[in-house]
C-alpha cells in the first residue's frame, strides 16, 4: 500500500518519526475495514452529466 503513487508522495514529505507513525495509522484503518471481501470504506459519489445545447 505505502509503494502506492499518490500515498508513497504523502508519506515522502514526512520525516522518519511522522512516517512510521502515518503508516502505522494507515495499516489500522485498513485491518478495521478488511471484510472477507476486501477492504470497504462507506463512499459516496455525485455523478454528473451535462450537454452543450446550441446557442438560440
């Protein structure tokens, strides 16, 4: 998970102490949302269409 793009530029910015720390927190709430499914977080998402109707 740490070797993920955007999380392992997070934890890039932080010193030795504030990364252990971080990636510790991560690994907690990851176990606390692993399901024999995977791991599930509650989400929501707007989904948004649009169409660009000729001027009159």
């Amino acid at each position: 998970m740490t070797s993920l793009g955007l999380v392992r530029w997070m934890l890039g910015q932080l010193d030795d102490e504030h990364r252990a720390n971080a990636r510790d927190a991560l690994r907690h709430t990851i176990d606390q949302h692993a399901t024999a499914g995977g791991v599930r977080y509650d989400s929501a998402a707007w989904i948004v269409t649009a169409a660009n109707s000729p001027a009159k």
